[in-house]
C-alpha cells in the first residue's frame, strides 16, 4: 500500500508541474495581460527564468498581488475559497445523500414504474444546464413564491455561507441537481451490475436478509465508481460553480477567476487555476486511494 | 504612456451596463418551465409599499453597486490604476471631499454649497482660493490652506513618484497641466491660497478643469512610517509620505480600523470594508456641511456580479419578501426596461414599492477613426465626405428606440448633448442628428467620389486622385472600402447597433469585419497606438463606449481632440480645430466653446454614437434621495426614509 501511494503522490506531483508550466505558458500569450506591470523588470527574461521564479515565489506562499483586488492573490483566496467549498461541498454531501438512495431504488426496481419515473427525472435534470435551472429556481422560488433569496449568502467565509441557509439553498440545489442526477445514474447502473454478481446470490443462499444483502454487499460495492467519480467531478463541479456563483451573485472562487480572466488579472488567473489544479489532482489521488482502501484488488494489479 | 493609460483607465468608459444575460433562456426548459408557471400562480404578488410622505431621521439605505465594479482603493491621490468612479465617486468622496464639487442636480456645474472653498477669484492671472472656516476633520482640526497645499505639493513630486514597477501618481496628472502651469502658490491666511497662472487662462476652464482635481488631505496624514513630515510644505518630503500613504492604501483589511484613513472631512465614516464591495459607513457627526434634518444614519454598498443579478434581487426582496438583503437604490438594467410612451422619458416601471428614474452621465458617446492606422485606411478615414457617409449608416434614432428600448440621446457633436448644459451651443441644442440614417446619401457621396459600388461587395476606387470628384490624396485605384473593427463585449444594445452599422454599410459598399473584445483589452490596443508607434496601429474603429467629463468637468476639447493630445486615440488632427481649443482655454466666455463645437460637429472627427443612460434608477418608494447628480457623485447624506 505504502508503495503504491508513493507511485500515485509521485504522478500527482508529475501532473502539477505540467499543469502549471501549460497555465504559465498560455497565460503569458494573452494579449493585452498586464504581465509586463506584474513582472517588472523580470519582463524582459526568458520564458523559463520567469517560470521558476514564479514558481520559487508559490514554493514561497507568495502566489502574487491583485492589482485589480488591490490585494494579495492570497488574501483573495483565502476570502473565496471556503466560499465555494461551502457551497460545493454541501451541494456534493446533498448530492450523496439523495443519490444513493434513489440509484438503489432504481436498481431494485430494475424497469419497474418508479425506476422509469426517477430515470426520466434525473435525466431531465442531467440535461439541464445549471443556467437554466438556476434561473427557474429563481423566478420561482426567489422572485414569485419568496420563500429564499434571490441571491447566494453575502456574509464571509465557510460559516458564514453555510449558517444562511434561506439564501444558500436555491444554489447548492441547482448544483445539487445536476450531481444527484449523475451519482444516481452511475450508482443504479453499478449496483444492477452487482446484483448480478455471485457473491449476491451467496449471500441469498446463505440466508441473508435481503435489507442485509443490499446494504453489505451491493451497496458496498457499488459504491466504488461513485468515489472514483467524485474525485474526477471536482473540476466539473467547480466549472458548475461558475454559472451558478454568477446567477447567484455569489463571489466565490468560480467568480473571481472568470472576472480575473476577462480582466487580464494575471496573477490572479495563476493562482486561482494552480489551487485548482492541485484540487483536482489531490481529488483525484484521494480517490485512487479510497478505491484502493475499498478494493485491496487495486493495490494488488498496482504491484 | 504613463499619462495615456491614466487619461484612458479614467475617463474611457464601458458604455451601459455589463453582462446581460438573455432570460428567454428559460422558455427552454419545457417541463421544469411548467413547474415554474404552476407553483408562480399559486405564489404571493407584489403590493405597493405604503410609505407616507414624513421625512423620518436615521435607518439604513442599501446602495446597488455596479456590476463587477467595487472599491478598492481608499487614498484620494489615486494612481491611474485605480482611478475610478467605483472608487472616487461612490466611495472616497464620501468621506474625502474634494476642494469644488461639481454636479448641482443633475447639471454638471459648480456646486457651491457642498464645495469646502468659495469660488476661486482671478485677478488678471492671479487665483485666489478661500476655504470657507466652518470645515472640520473628524480630528477637529480644521480644513485649511496646508491641506491644500498638501495636495498640491504632493502633485508637484508626482513625477518623481512614478518608479518602473509601481503604477503610481496622481491618475488625472498631465504633465504641463497643473500644477506645472502655475507658479509661486502659496498660502497666504489660514484659509487662502494664491497662486500664479503662466497663461491667461480661460477662469471657467481653470476652475472647471485644473483645481476640480483638488483634494485637501488632512495634516495627520502628512506622515511616514516613522512619525511625522512636512510635504505641506516641503515638496521634498512628498515622496516618501507618499510611499507611506500608499502603502496604507494597500492594506485594505485596516481600511475600517485605520488611524490614517479614519480622519474624515466628508459625511460619512467607514465601519467595515471588504474588495468583495460590501462595504458600509456611519454618519460622521463632527461633519460640518448642510445636511437635511433628518437623514439616514448609515449608507450600505452592496456588490453585484451582474446587473441581472442585482435585478434578480430587486425583484424577489423590493416589497419587503425574504430576501435577507434589501435593497433601497438598485438600477433596472436595460433590457429589462418597458419602452416609454411617446413623448414620456420613463416607461411603466415593472417594480412595484420603487420608483424609476432615468440616470444620464455628463460626458460623450463616441469612437473614432484611427487616423494612424498602417494601411491605406488612414487616407480613406481623413476624407470628410467618407465620414459623413459614414455617419449616415449610424442609426443613433434606430438604437435609441430599439437596442435601448427607448431610452437614449441623440450626439451631434464634441459636446454631450445629455444633459442640456449652456456648454452645449444653441444650433447643436437645436441641430436634431444632421447625418441621421440614410444610404441613400452615403452611397452618393462615396459614388461622387470615385468610388464604384458593385452589386455585391466592397466598393473600389476607380478615381484616384485628390480632385472633388476623386477618392483623395494617398488612396490607389483598386483600394477597397474594407474596414476591421473592434467594439466592447458584453454589452448587449452595443452589440445591436453594432450588427445594424455592418448590416447598413454592406449596402453601400462598406465592408466591417467587426468583432467583439474585453473592454481591457482593446483600450490597450487603442493607447498602444502612438504617433510613434506605426506598428501597434492595426486597428481601424474601436468603440469602447464614451468618456466621461470627471474630473475635468468643462468639455473643451483639448484632452479628446487637440492634435498632440494622449488622449486623441485616433490620432485626429486639424490645423484650424487647435487653433479653436486654444481659444477656449483662453477666453471665458461661452462664444468661443461654442464656435469650437460648431466647427468641429461638422467635421465628425468620431463617430457619434448614441448617449445612453448609466442607469436607470430604481429607488424605493421608502427613501428620498432627490435628483442624482450627471457627474455620478453619490450624495447619501441628502437621503431620507419617509414614514
């Protein structure tokens, strides 16, 4: 296991240089940047010079200053990033929570009526872009019925978001929606995979209830390609926040990139897309470990 | 350069609000749509607020920001970076007032009674500047002659604040503007200033435009980080209080806290700050200018991603819904805006517990020719039956009753037309749009002057040569009419008309290949092009949007359209058009601004577009906050709820 973890930290890190050495490099190509005013005199070096002195700053914690902000790109992170997490996170614990459930109804009811209704649900909800589904939240639940707030929580930090749940639920459900609809999809489709398997009907054979057989044996297992997935839907979560930071009015990390991107704020670009970056790698690496730690299969085929 | 991106990041502005969002979107989502109508019908409708008409004293107003744009920067000696109506306007200048005030209701004049001095007195080229006694810092010192000289002093260092890594400096300086057109200024009383003019100046245009800039700062911020100094006096000690106060000015987490940024003049103190744009303030009771009796206590800024989202807001939390915030000043964003009727200025306004209002900025809607463009489109742009054909295909009426749903201005000339100014001469007040939409006359002018219109296509030059009925000087037999041009993104009446002028041109001839760039973008393409610099000159028209009158108030041309202005970006120049300017500097009288304007609306040196509003207000029926000022100074200490 030990060996194995190394292998996939070593990759991780792999993956991070290469990311950021792309981020720097196309970043460095937008016209217009203001990367002449940020650099200063480093603008006249090389390309790499300026890379690893860049890097050697972030190695540093110094990720850089917004002069748009007028403020360090840390501070800026550090005031947006528990925002989204809040708002993410509590989006993909809903997600779960609804999710596993109804996957597993389906699966049992494999065709039946209510597998029909929650599959044309979900897949309603699947193609719905979060624009729209923002909006009719909105116009619905906002602005006609007023039962929540037509905008995301303004108050700072984690706390803050999460405590203020009149104004923090129309956006978690419309990024909930859409990932319920995806974990259930792939959650059904698993578990009708392990229904099937030997080791259920074992079990039936051996007299175990059917509540027993599901919960210990299907779900269990079935559960695996959802927490691959989570990890690899971190980055698409995030692009989901985007949208939904924006209709929301809510400045998160979403936010803040795409208005650093459209204004050319360099550093802020940088350093939002390299947290990111290691987000979505570190998503990735834990999930290879938790399938690890789930299914000792894959450490085994690692060896 | 340095003065190019201050003159551009100030006063170049986006025109109109950003990031609309189209809401037909939601007709697409058919079955999540029907849930919408059914759970909508059964919902709660708005009501009319029941506010009296009792002017009450205390509460707190809610203030819309706009859109992505929040203050950040706190030092009223704001380098170009953060030279900013978000920042200046609705923020600074609540708590730092500046020496005149200019915006008396929505005309953009001197304000008298909110400006901390008198009107300045010219003797010949002597200035005499009397602050009135009753000023106060929240300190308790008073606000005197030192604290302007302190501003003056400090603009006298300026060049030597800027340093190759830090963009710094007063953001409106122009070197041989003021202060380098005055000499021997000093204090001659507690409260009076002098100071010498090198030229006779116009005494309107001194005033208007050089010490409108002024902001006096307070004796306790004439200090370094190691005790005190004395730039108010000493221009060699301005460098490094400046560095100081800068340096203050980037820590914004101790904006609220802040020994040095807590010393105000003005109404209003800030309690809490944050570049997200939340930011509030409390009444300054030591604030020593006429307010009303009853008054608001605290003054809230809210920010906004988008103007659909601050729409959003308004619409679920105006009449007092859940909405945990609530605002009382918003904006209706334009697409969003029922058409007036004929001859109203307002449509019906959607909002119920609110009142609209339409919000006009002074300054001008325009984008020009780049007349230093590297290819042969220079000769065609320096043509002027070529750009009066061209103003023909702008349909400034069609975009006002169409894009802009009604609301907009028509621009005849340098001089905004909105509001009505007496800096606006009596023929363009009268003029109407001179070169309203007509193909019919553009295609005449192009085809009496050697320009043959095929079927389909762009027209070519089949007259070379510089007589009347030829294509003119430096244009070749065979050269096309094709234009590139660049426009602001994201806004979406300026995309219209946009699309309506490729469409009009197309049938005269005119090939646009017209696209779409980030604000940023292209205005640091336009400044990058120089009379020195043929390279960056690949653009042809760029529209950006308008400028803005602030805070150089009186529109005489020089900063836009002088030949060896930084701020003339197509590069216009027109021996006689200077020789006008320079008389309007020179004279106070309005003849020779007028004459200037007369002359020069003929010889569209731009493209005049349409005026459009910066907002239209939206205030809820509970507060008072009486006409809004052109200038886009925000005024809440005049603000009431009524009960």
């Amino acid at each position: 296991m030990t060996a194995y973890l190394a292998r996939r930290v070593l990759q991780a890190l792999v993956v991070l240089v290469v990311v950021t050495l792309i981020v720097y490099a196309l970043l460095t190509r937008v016209p217009g940047s203001a990367l002449g005013a940020v650099l200063g005199p480093h603008a006249a070096s090389g390309f790499l010079p300026r890379y690893f002195s860049w890097l050697n700053q972030v190695l540093h914690g110094n990720l850089g200053f917004s002069l748009l902000h007028n403020e360090p790109v840390s501070t800026l992170l550090a005031a947006s990033l528990p925002r989204t997490v809040a708002l993410t996170g509590t989006a993909v614990l809903l997600a779960l929570i609804v999710a596993i459930p109804v996957g597993m109804l389906q699966a049992v009811n494999k065709n039946k009526l209510v597998d029909h209704v929650l599959r044309a649900l979900t897949l309603l909800c699947y193609g719905t872009p979060s624009f729209v589904l923002g909006s009719v939240l909105i116009l619905v639940f906002a602005v006609k019925l007023k039962w929540f707030g037509g905008e995301g929580p303004q108050a700072p930090g984690f706390v803050g978001v999460i405590t203020d749940w009149r104004d923090l639920t129309l956006p978690v459900l419309t990024l909930a929606l859409l990932t319920i609809a995806l974990f259930s999809r792939y959650l059904r489709s698993s578990a009708i995979d392990s229904l099937a398997q030997d080791y259920v009907r074992t079990a039936r054979a051996k007299g175990a209830g059917e509540r027993r057989v599901l919960r210990r044996h299907v779900l269990r297992n079935s559960l695996l390609p959802v927490v691959t997935l989570i990890g690899l839907t971190v980055p698409q979560i995030l692009a989901g926040a985007v949208v939904v930071e924006s209709i929301f009015n809510f400045q998160g990390m979403g936010y803040q990139l795409w208005y650093a991107a459209e204004n050319h704020d360099f550093p802020v670009v940088l350093g939002f897309t390299l947290v990111i970056g290691v987000g979505v790698v570190a998503g990735s690496l834990l999930a290879d470990v938790g399938y690890a730690l789930l299914d000792p299969r894959v450490r085994y085929a690692g060896r | 350069m340095r003065e190019g991106l201050a003159a551009v990041l100030t006063r170049a502005r986006r025109r109109g609000r950003r990031d609309r969002r189209a809401r037909g979107v939601l007709a697409l989502c058919c079955a999540a749509s029907g849930l919408a109508l059914l759970l909508a019908a059964c919902g709660p409708t708005d009501g009319p607020s029941a506010a009296g008409d009792t002017p009450v004293s205390g509460g707190t107003a809610t203030w819309a920001e706009s859109p992505s744009s929040q203050p950040t920067w706190i030092f009223p000696f704001a380098p170009s970076a953060y030279f900013s109506v978000a920042n200046t306007d609705d923020f600074e200048y609540l708590m730092y007032r500046p020496l005149y005030w200019f915006g008396t209701g929505t005309k953009p004049t001197l304000n008298t009674q909110l400006s901390l001095a008198d009107p300045p007195t010219y003797h010949g080229r002597l200035v005499t500047i009397k602050l009135k006694d009753n000023y106060r810092w929240s300190n308790g010192e008073p606000v005197d002659a030192q604290d302007v000289l302190f501003w003056i002093h400090m603009e006298q260092a300026d060049a030597a604040l800027s340093s190759a890594t830090k963009p710094v400096g007063w953001g409106g300086y122009i070197p041989g503007y003021f202060p380098n057109n005055v000499k021997d200024i000093k204090a001659v009383g507690t409260y009076e200033i002098t100071m010498v003019m090198k030229s006779s100046y116009s005494t309107a245009w001194f005033t208007g435009n050089e010490l409108s800039q002024i902001t006096p700062m307070p004796m306790a911020w004439d200090r370094t980080s190691t005790g005190k100094s004395d730039c108010a006096a000493v221009v060699a000690d301005c460098t490094a209080v400046y560095d100081y106060l800068y340096g203050q000015s980037t820590d914004t987490a101790s904006y609220a806290t802040s020994k040095i940024w807590s010393v105000v003049d003005g109404p209003w103190r800030l309690t809490s700050f944050s570049t997200s744009g939340l930011d509030t303030f409390s009444y300054n009771t030591h604030y020593s200018g006429q307010v009303p009796a009853h008054h608001i206590s605290k003054f809230t800024e809210v920010p906004f991603i988008s103007e659909q989202s601050e729409y959003t807001v308004l619409q679920a939390g105006g009449s007092g819904g859940l909405s945990s915030q609530k605002l009382d000043v918003g904006y209706l964003p334009t697409v969003d805006a029922p058409p007036p009727a004929a001859g109203a200025q307002l449509g019906q306004n959607p909002l119920p517990g609110y009142h609209l209002s339409a919000l006009y900025e002074w300054g001008l809607s325009y984008y020009p020719y780049n007349f230093r463009n590297n290819t042969y489109r220079r000769f065609v742009f320096s043509q002027l039956y070529f750009r009066k054909a061209f103003q023909h295909l702008v349909d400034q009426e069609g975009v006002i009753n169409g894009p802009l749903h009604g609301y907009g201005k028509v621009t005849t000339g340098p001089v905004g037309n909105y509001p009505v100014t007496k800096y606006l001469s009596p023929k363009l007040r009268k003029a109407g749009d001179p070169f309203a939409l007509s193909l019919g006359a553009a295609r005449r002018l192009l085809t009496s002057h050697g320009w043959t219109i095929p079927a389909s296509g762009p027209a070519t030059c089949t007259k070379p040569g510089p007589a009347s009925n030829e294509c003119g000087t430096g244009i070749k037999a065979g050269d096309k009419l094709t234009f590139s041009m660049i426009y602001a993104s994201g806004i979406d009446w300026m995309e219209s008309a946009v699309k309506e002028l490729v469409s009009n041109a197309s049938l005269v001839g005119i090939d646009i290949s017209a696209t779409a760039e980030g604000f940023d973008t292209l205005i640091t393409q336009v400044v990058n092009c120089t009379a020195t610099a043929a390279a960056n000159c690949g653009w042809q028209l760029a529209d950006w949007g308008s400028w803005t009158y602030a805070p150089d108030y009186l529109p005489t041309g020089e900063e836009l359209f002088q030949t060896t202005s930084v701020a003339n970006f197509g590069g216009y120049s027109n021996a006689r058009n200077n020789q006008l300017i320079s008389k309007t500097l020179h004279s106070s009288g309005l003849g020779t601004l007028y004459a200037w304007q007369n002359y020069l609306a003929g010889q569209l040196p731009v493209v005049w577009t349409p005026d459009a509003p910066a907002d239209l207000l939206e205030t809820a029926d509970s507060l008072h906050i009486g006409p809004q000022a052109s200038t886009l100074a925000i005024t809440p200490e005049d603000w009431y709820f009524l009960k």
